[in-house]
C-alpha cells in the first residue's frame, strides 16, 4: 500500500509540473478524475505515459503524428478519450 501512495503522490506531481501550462493543465485535470480509480498496473502505465515528452503527448491526444508507436493500454485509451473540456 505503501508503495502505491508513493507512486500516487509521483504521478500527480509530475502530471502537473511538466514544463509547458497547456499540458500541466491537461495532465493535471486528467490525473485527477482517474488517479483514485486505477489499479497497480494502470498506475504504472500511467507513470510510463508521463515519461513520454509533451510534443508526443500532444499529439497524441490529438491525433497527429507521433515519433513513436504508443502501447495499447487502458490508460492510452483513457487519455485519448479524456474530454478535458468537461474537466
């Protein structure tokens, strides 16, 4: 359990510190609707989807092209549906 507040606490920092105001903000909104909802290995991949950098992110939620081939994932699939507008 101990671990998993750990890696709770890791993911909502680095969901909203990125390092550019539009995807702390994106990130941010779509860490906290799930966060509370997610079992070890969806916050793992989540932890994973945050290593990737904001260009990629971006275009990925987005549906452009990206430099690389994302995973299949509940957690992808979760952040390219995520409607922020309804945040």
């Amino acid at each position: 359990m101990i671990y998993i507040d750990e890696l709770k606490k890791k993911i909502i920092y680095r969901s909203n510190y990125r390092g550019t105001k539009e995807m702390d903000k994106l990130l941010g909104a779509f860490t906290k609707k799930y966060i509370n909802n997610l079992n070890e290995n969806d916050l793992v991949d989540l932890e994973k989807l945050l290593n990737i950098d904001d260009t990629n992110l971006y275009n990925f939620y987005n549906g452009f092209k990206t430099d690389f081939e994302f995973e299949s994932n509940n957690i992808n699939l979760l952040f390219k549906n995520f409607d922020y507008s309804q945040k």
